[in-house]
C-alpha cells in the first residue's frame, strides 16, 4: 500500500521524491506549493536527506 502511494509520487522510479515531482502531484490536487513550500514538505519527512 506505501508502495503504491510512494509510487504516485516518484514518477521516474528511482526510489526519491523531488521537489518537481511533489509539485507535480500537489498540482494535480489543485494546490499551487511554491519552489520552497515543496522543500519544506521534504525536509519535514526526509530526516537524514536522502531523499527515500
């Protein structure tokens, strides 16, 4: 089930999610997050930076 979500994220499939292609889904929700916004997201939940 993480999989899946994590998938829907990573778009290119290479295990990390990038700020482009968080925004991607958070503007595909109809939400309009800033260069900074989205790096806030993943630095909130990316602990020790490695983007998985």
């Amino acid at each position: 089930e993480f999989k899946e979500a994590f998938s829907l994220f990573d778009k290119d499939g290479d295990g990390q999610i990038t700020t482009k292609e968080l925004g991607t889904v958070m503007r595909s929700l109809g939400q309009n997050p800033s260069e900074s916004e989205l790096q806030d997201m993943i630095n909130e939940v990316d602990a020790d930076n490695n983007g998985t």
